[in-house]
C-alpha cells in the first residue's frame, strides 16, 4: 500500500479510518487490507446468507423497513426476552449516548482503558467521569472490591463494567458480577456492557440479563453486529427492567433501525446451528493466534474472552510506527492503542481472525519489529533504550488527581528517569482531588487471577553518576572523642507522648507498580492458560430452545 494511506490516521476523529477510506486512498482494486482492527465475527453471516441478501439488496434499500417494535418483536421472539424490557438501537454507540442523557445524573465510573464512548460520551455532556485504572502489572483485570470501594469513595451516581472489556478481553464471572450489582444497588444506575460476551467460553451461562430485568437500576448492553459480523448494519440491544427500558424505548426514532438490521434479524431464526458454529470456531482461533503471538520474543499476550487479543510490544517497538508499516508493507491494518485512556502505544489490539490471515500476521510482525536490524522496530541488543511504558505515567496521574484507590501506587518510586506524568491542563476531563478509601465490603471479590508458576525478576539497573569523577580517596578514620558525662533523665512530660499505633495491615496487596521492561506482565497469559484447559471443547448449555438451534439468551452460543 501506499505510504499516503497513514495520513489518515492523523486526520481522523476516530481510532483508525474507515476501511473505505483506506481502500480509497490506496488506490488498488479490489479489497482493503487484512483487518485485524474492527473486532468482527469472520465466519457469519455464511457465504450463502450473503448471497440471499444480495438478491434481495433491491427491495432492502428501495424500501423503509418495519418500525422498531416490530424488529424488536422478532428479535425477543428469537432470544425468548420480553419485549417490554428491550430497547433496540442504531449500533450500541446511539443506545450509550441516550443512556448519558436519559440516566446519567452528573457522575459515571468506568475502568480504564476500555471502550473510548463510555469516557468521551458523558465528558461531552458534561459529566464528571471518574476514571479506575486497570493496572498492567496485574494483566489489567478489575479488582471489583477496590472497584466498589473508589465508586463509593468518589460518590459516583453512576457505574459501568464492560464485559469482557475492551481492548485487553479481560472477563468477570457471572456470580461476582451479580454480587456488585447488588453491592451498587444505592446507585443510580449500573450499566454491564456485554458487548463481546458473545465470544466468551470461561461459562456456560455468562450473561447477567435475566438478573438486569429483575432489579430496578441496571442497565445490560449487548452487540448484534460484533457477533453478527455486521458492523456495517448498525444493530444493537439494551436489556433492562420495562420501566428504564421503556424510558429510553421512547426517545428512540421510529425508524431507527434500517431494512438490512430488519432482513438480518428476520433471517436468523433459520441460521442458528450456523452462528453458534461461527461462535465456537472464533474460540478455537483465539486460543492458536494467542500461541502464535505468545512465541515471538518480547510480546506480552493477555488473557481474553473476547474476540480480539491485547499485546504489548516488546521493549523499544512504537506502536504508530508498527501500525504505519504493517500496513504501508504488508496490508494489514492494526489497532494501536495510544489514544486510549489508561493504554500506550506500546499496546496493539489485535482482532480474531482465521489462521491463514494469523499467519500472515505473524509473518508481518517478524519482519517489522526483527527484520534487518537496520529497519527494525526492535533496536539491537547493543543499543538498549530508554523506553518506559506509558500507561506507568497515566497510573500516577489518575491516582494523584482522581479519586482513591491507588494510594499504594502514589507511594512508590516515580519510576525510571525522564518518565513524567502527562499535564492535567488542557485534557477536558474533570480530575477532582483525591478521597481517602474505605475498607471494602467482603461481600464483592474479585475475579482470581491464576499467576505463572515463577516471574523473572529483572538484575538492578545500575544509574549512571551525573559526571564522571576521579576514584574517590579514602579518608583517614576520625580520631576518638573523650566520652561525654552522662546526662540526667529529663522530667516527665505534663502529658505522656502517646504510643504508636500499629501499622493496619493492607486489605489488598500493595501492586508491583509498572512492569519493568523486558519483564513479562503478570497475568501475561493464553486464554488456555487461565482456564486450565486447551479450551478446544465448547461448554454444554443448559436449558437451550430446541426451536431451530438458537442458544438460550443468557448463554448465547453454547451450542456447537
């Protein structure tokens, strides 16, 4: 491809351009480049849905579709979901900016990094967003103890948890999820994006939408074309109790749904076996791109439940300049990270894909950041470099300046030399002074997070002296001085000095602080590795709808 296509990322509002843009700027026939940017479902709709549609792709867009309860309907038909507590949406993106206005009174927590609307739709609007930082020296999994502690600390009225969250596919179990939810049950609003929970595998019933339409302040986001392999069509679905349901149901346009989401929906009561058969052949891809990435030297692969990758690159390697030549050379389009909140450009975010496509990935990769030394990304082992991850500065910054839950972090060294934390000035996000953080309640734990049997350590990195400087001489030992006359005891004080209170144990372990270089993260594993299992048996499901092969709705896709 040409070198002019990476100007399009410069000249961009969003993460990366559109793949027609890019197709535009190359200026080759044919198709764009390998996509392992836009996290989509390679394997539906099948060759032969496409082929139905493409006969029929006359009426679709000559035509208005159906109003929104009618495609509603047919959908909840499907899922076996009551209508009355489903709203459905133009792409998730319209569903999150009505959330914002309709529920979000004035404040909303979010872990960071994770999907960029949940921060950037409420600072639009004006709210103040109080930002968790998912730390890289515990693989970027959320703590929902000290997570439940920073939202009562801050006083948050509203929260949210993507999960798996995106982009590190880091994933909570069911029963914990419910434990928070009712542990936030003095909140306004709790909102569960499941958005990529389709792809999960760690349970048969990972879904929390039964238990959303029960309670009276959650909200469950879900993804039709992630899963679906339609990003283009703009579909999604909010699950929530008829009364918030129905409040955002009722702003929604007539149409706001187009004639391909209604062909689509009212295709896919005869294509269950097919989608459930993508499902599970995106989990198998998952676990031998993850081997694949997992071998080359220096790269950090996390664990994922979604279906996309997280990777840091190795020491030295520039994730724009990695983008640029991935793409300018060999035709693949990357998702570089820097511009997330809580990321760095040391971080890639790698879609699923098919083996042959991970190949060509893999090939790519070696090439760019191992190629001829001259043209590497990686610098040789003779140069060293001074490079710092940059979530390491995002961490100090978010726990110095908004909220609590960081305070051991704040405690440690500032890191290596010449690694600053960014200035607050200027970002247009709120950063209130720190809260002092309270025990957190027992009944809320964390997801455990199986650790490597042994994590290298690196050696000291000796610092340089400021100049160099002649061997110091050593001086010759004082003399001794005569022993002083002992001193009277002093009289006692009009109020005794009270003695020191014993240090409180910590209730959580103080974090490691940023991950050195050259170290792997801890929790740096396979999806495999954290379960324990190769992962190549799908989980049975319990409780399915026999009608036609579609899965139960709070375990889509077990199927398989």
């Amino acid at each position: 491809m040409s070198g002019n296509v990476t100007s399009l990322f410069r000249g961009t509002a969003a993460h990366s351009p559109s793949m027609a843009a890019l197709t535009r700027e190359s200026g080759e026939a044919g198709a764009g480049p390998v996509d392992f940017c836009i996290p989509c479902n390679p394997y539906f709709p099948t060759p032969a849905m496409f082929e139905e549609m493409a006969g029929r792709l006359r009426d679709i867009i000559t035509y208005y579709p159906s109003g929104a309860d009618t495609i509603t309907a047919e959908l909840c038909g499907l899922l076996e979901l009551p209508p009355q507590c489903v709203a459905m949406g133009n792409g998730s993106t319209e569903l999150i900016t009505w959330i914002d206005h309709l529920l979000v009174r004035d404040s909303l927590a979010v872990p960071v990094p994770t999907f960029g609307r949940w921060t950037d739709q409420p600072m639009e609007t004006g709210k103040r967003v109080d930002m968790f930082p998912l730390q890289e020296s515990a693989g970027f999994a959320l703590d929902l103890a000290r997570y439940a502690e920073f939202v009562r600390a801050r006083g948050t009225r509203t929260v949210v948890i993507c999960n798996p969250n995106n982009p590190d596919g880091g994933y909570l179990h069911k029963q914990a999820l419910v434990q928070f939810m009712d542990a936030m049950a003095d909140r306004d609003l709790v909102v569960i994006d499941e958005s990529f929970l389709e792809f999960a595998d760690a349970e048969a019933e990972p879904s929390v939408v039964r238990e959303a339409m029960l309670r009276p302040n959650v909200v469950v986001l879900r993804s039709l074309g992630k899963n679906f392999g339609l990003h283009g069509i703009r579909f999604g679905y909010l699950v929530a109790n008829p009364a918030l349901a129905g409040r955002v149901r009722a702003m929604l346009p007539k149409w706001n749904l187009n004639s391909f989401a209604e062909h689509v929906v009212f295709m896919l009561r005869d294509h269950g076996p097919e989608y459930a058969q993508s499902l599970h052949q995106v989990r198998r891809d998952r676990l031998e791109m993850a081997g694949r990435l997992s071998a080359l030297p220096g790269l950090t692969v996390y664990p994922s439940q979604g279906n996309f990758l997280f990777v840091r690159l190795p020491v030295g390697a520039e994730g724009t300049v990695v983008r640029d030549r991935m793409l300018t050379e060999h035709r693949i389009l990357v998702r570089e990270c820097g511009n997330k909140i809580g990321s760095s450009s040391r971080f890639l975010r790698l879609v699923v894909r098919p083996q042959v496509d991970v190949h060509r990935l893999v090939s790519g990769l070696e090439q760019v950041l191992y190629g001829s030394r001259r043209g590497a990304a990686v610098p040789g082992p003779a140069t060293g470099t001074g490079y710092s991850s940059g979530t390491a500065a995002v961490d100090r910054l978010v726990s110095e300046t908004n909220g609590a839950g960081m305070r051991a972090l704040a405690a440690q060294p500032a890191g290596p030399p010449g690694l600053a934390a960014a200035p607050a000035a200027g970002t247009g996000m709120p950063l209130p002074a720190a809260v002092p953080v309270a025990p957190a309640a027992a009944t809320v734990g964390p997801m455990p997070m199986p650790m490597p049997q042994q994590v290298p350590q690196p050696a000291p990195v000796p610092q340089p002296a400021p100049y160099p400087g002649p061997v110091p001489v050593p001086h010759p030992a004082p003399a001794p001085q005569p022993t002083p006359d002992p001193v009277p005891p002093p009289a006692p004080a009009p109020y005794p000095a009270p003695a020191p209170a014993p240090a409180a144990a910590a209730p959580y372990p103080v974090p490691a602080g940023p991950t050195p270089p050259g170290v792997p993260a801890r929790g740096g594993l396979t999806a495999a590795q954290v379960r324990g299992t190769d992962g190549l048996e799908s989980v049975p499901a319990e409780g399915r709808p026999a009608s036609r092969g579609w899965p139960d709705p709070a375990g889509m896709g077990r199927t398989g």
